[in-house]
C-alpha cells in the first residue's frame, strides 16, 4: 500500500507548474452538451423554448414553460475515438462508457386567480454528467532530437537544493521540483558534477545516429456534475423568470505511462537504453454557481431569451504519486535496471479555481403544434479563468499564463423539430471556437445530432444521436520535452430518456 504524505501550503507553489496547468483550467472550464435526449438531439438550442428538463441549465426560466408536473431519467452510451499523429506515426485508442446522463423533477403550481398576473411557480431539482471524462489517448512514433532526459534537466536546474543532498534525501522531504530532480538522478537518466547537471541518454541529435521511440499512454476516469435547484414564474403567460443554484462535484484520475528507448551508439559509462515514467494524478472536489434567466413570448410564435451563468468556485485537492524504472547499458555489454518508485502518494493543500462565467442570447419560433426551430448563441471568456489564492507565486504565474493564452469564444447551437401527430422529429448542429488564442492547440468543436420522439400521453420516449469532432496539440509534458502529438477525438453519443408526467 502506498503511504500517503501530505505536503504543507509551501511545497504548493512548487507542484503548480505540473499539477496545475493552462490545459487543466480548460478541463474544468468546458462542459460538454449533456443532457436528455430531446435536448442534446436539437443540438441544445433551448435557450427560448423551454419545456425541457435540461432547457434549465441553459435558461432556469424554462421550467415555467411546463404546464404539468414531470419526472425524467436519461441513459446514455459514449464512444470516444483520439486518432493521434506524432512524428508522423499514427495511433488510435477508444474509450466507451454507459452513464446516467441526466435526472431531474418539474413542480408546477398554478394560480387561478383570475386577479392575480403570475399565474404560476414552478420548483425543480435536476442532475447532470455535465462532463464525462472517460477518455484513453495513446501516442507513439520516434523523436528525431528531444528526449525525456530534457524534463528532468529542466527541473534540475530550477531546483535549489545540492545535487547531492536531493538524490539522498527522502522523497517525502522534497519540494516537488526537488522530486522531480531526485527521480531523475536515481534512474540515472541525469547526473551531476560540480554541481552542473548533464544527461546521461545518448546524443540522438548527431548525424547517422540513433532516435527516440517513445509512448505516451493516458488513461483518465472521471466526471464533472451538476446538482441545479430551480425556482421560475411567469407574468401574464408573457415574461418567463428563473433563477438557478448549482451545487458542482469534480472527481477526476488521469494516469499517464511514458516509455522511451533508444538504439544510439553505447558509451563507456552507462547511458539510458530504455525507461518507463508513470504519473497519477487525482483531484476531485466541489464548486457552485447560479443563474438567472428571462423569457419573452413577443407573440404566440415569437420567443426570445437571455441567460446569466456565474462563475464556478470550485475547492480542489491533488493527490500525484510517481514511479521511474530504467535500463542503463554500456559498450562492454553490461545492463544494470534502477527502479526508482518512492510508494507514496502527495496530498496538497487544497486551492481554488474559479471558472468564467456565460451569457446567452437565444431565439425561437413556434409553428404552432407542428415544429419549432430555435437558435441560442454563448459567449464565455476562459481567460477570466483564475486560480486562487492569487497571492501565491506559482497561482499568479499561471494566471498570467491563462490570461495571455486563453480568450472569449462563442458557442452557437441551432435546433429544429418537426411533429407528425405524436411522433417529433428532431436536429441540431452545434459549434463552438477554441479556447485559446492559438487554436492548434485546442481547435473548434464542430457537431451534428438527430433524434425523434413518441409521446404516450402521461409517458414520453426520447432517442438522440450525436457526432462530435475536435483536434487538439498535446504535449506529453509541460516543460522539457514539449513536442505535441496531434490528437482528433470523434465522440459519439447515444441516449435515451424516459419522461413522465404526474
């Protein structure tokens, strides 16, 4: 069992550059389109419609829309394919998962009173996968110069402590840029002289000489979630209000195994032949954020809406634990393997992060009980993603880093729904811009969804399919070795929901 060792509030700032990134502010910052079936096939696009247990977490006003009360329970079946380019070979790895995508109850009561403009409350209480995080990525292909020698020898150089002192020392005892150095030069990957740190993996960079094969595996588990109370009430059967409280849960685990060998010429002393680094990261913990919402019926047809979405402030922990086993070899045919694995977890303080906030501007038309199309359009800045506290030195650095890398991007969602007698017809397209402002490193999302629906009467059955593309460039490591593998993921989506209404 692996003993658990707790990090005091300044061994955090040095496990910033590592545990906490630009990328896993995205991670947390993005949702994914959940939610039911008749939601996710239309595209999303409820901002102005309503009616819908998940049209809430897009505009609470919705459940002011419902006429009766419903109870509703969605399943669905994610595939997830990352085709990976890295030096020219190609890789892919798959993912697929069964969840319950969305849950939730509608209350309404009305208010006869003939006397009285608000003619009703309407009280919810709604749960949702917000994002599945269920994913494998497997990248492989041969580094024509960089090695993983480069990441420790950039931490190395940053660590402040003798080399002496932290190849002996504990792990436990060390800061993390200190443990990073002391992985390093227990496999013997580097060493160091006088103080001066050099590597000990083979030149690949002369001419005629060997290169680096190398693996990146991620396997990651996980969800983000949301619990959303809602309350909404309507004037004169014209102007629609709602307000949200979200109560978010996080409970991520990304393990990553990197392997390289390499066939460059053996030296006199021992030089790395082959290595295997293995990183566990788990964070997990709890946010919340609220919204409020408006609806406009301008005529019978006509709908228009706007949406308010706060920031999420989320309380994380981390929890990393690490391993490295190596092979070294020499020219006279002698092999010694260092197996370097401190069995101990890192438990850090926990930090904040808050998320950007989102308005929503949407539109709908009505054609009477035949069909509807709708259009709703977001706009969120990830560049207001912060983590806290912000006087702490690290957090402020990757502030700026956010700050100077992420921007505001728009999300359109369009949907359409067609109904002949009790069966609908429905689809939805949906496109949302890249995060950052060098769009390579995460590019648009581009997806397309269809569905159909048969109303029972107090029963209703819903069936939705959806694609989902998105490239993305992934480093396999933060510093030091940098070189991106080109991953695009295609997911696909099938859910089912079952509605009843009491």
């Amino acid at each position: 069992m692996k003993k658990i060792f707790f990090l005091l509030i300044s061994g955090l700032t040095f496990v910033v550059s590592h545990s906490q990134e630009v990328s896993d502010a995205v991670l947390y910052a993005q949702d994914n389109l959940t939610g039911t079936a008749r939601f996710r096939s239309m595209g999303g696009a409820f901002g102005a419609i309503g009616g819908d247990l998940s049209s809430l977490s897009v505009n609470p006003a919705g459940s002011a829309i419902f006429t009766n009360n419903q109870v509703g329970v969605t399943f669905s079946n994610q595939n997830i394919k990352n085709n990976s380019n890295y030096f020219d070979t190609q890789t892919s790895a798959k993912e697929n998962s069964f969840i319950l995508n969305q849950a939730g109850g509608i209350f309404v009561f009305n208010d006869h009173n003939p006397n009285n403009n608000w003619k009703k409350i309407a009280i919810g209480v709604t749960y949702e996968n917000t994002n599945n995080l269920n994913n494998n990525v497997f990248s492989a292909g041969t580094n024509p110069s960089n090695s993983i020698d480069k990441y420790f020898l950039a931490y190395a150089d940053r660590s402040a402590s003798s080399p002496s002192y932290i190849k002996n020392a504990y792990y436990e005892d060390l800061s993390y840029i200190e443990q990073q150095t002391h992985l390093g030069l227990n496999g013997n990957i580097i060493q160091a002289s006088n103080d001066i740190y050099s590597s000990n993996v083979p030149d690949g960079t002369i001419p005629g000489e060997g290169r680096y094969y190398q693996e990146n595996e991620i396997y990651a588990r996980g969800y983000n979630s949301k619990l959303s109370f809602n309350i909404a009430t309507t004037y004169k059967d014209r102007i629609y209000l709602g307000a949200n409280l979200n109560v978010h849960v996080t409970d991520y685990r990304r393990s990553s195994r990197f392997y390289e060998e390499n066939n460059n010429p053996l030296e006199s002393r021992e030089t790395i032949s082959y290595l295997s680094f293995n990183n566990d990261l788990y964070t997990y913990g709890n946010g919340f954020s609220f919204q409020l919402g408006a609806i406009a019926k301008v005529t019978e047809a006509f709908r228009l809406g706007v949406a308010y979405e706060s920031n999420t402030w989320y309380e994380l922990y981390d929890e990393i634990s690490q391993s490295l086993y190596t092979t070294t070899e020499n020219n006279a045919n002698q092999a010694f393997d260092y197996d370097v694995n401190p069995n101990i977890i890192n438990v850090y303080d926990p930090y904040t992060l808050q998320t950007p906030g989102k308005f929503t501007f949407s539109a709908a038309y009505i054609f009477g009980k035949s069909g509807l199309i709708s259009i709703d359009y977001a706009i969120k800045d990830y560049g207001n993603t912060k983590f806290k506290p912000t006087n702490d030195s690290g957090f402020a650095g990757l502030n700026d880093d956010i700050n100077n890398q992420l921007n505001n991007n728009g999300e359109l969602r369009i949907g359409g729904e067609y109904k002949i007698k009790r069966l609908s017809l429905r689809g939805g397209y949906r496109f949302e811009g890249s995060p950052y402002k060098d769009g390579t490193i995460i590019g648009d999302l581009n997806s397309y969804s269809g569905g159909l629906g048969y109303n029972f009467g107090s029963t209703k059955v819903d069936l939705a399919y959806s694609y989902t593309e998105r490239k993305s460039s992934q480093g396999f490591f933060n510093v030091g070795l940098t070189d991106p593998a080109n991953i695009t993921s295609k997911l696909n989506n099938v859910s089912l929901t079952l509605l009843f209404e009491l």
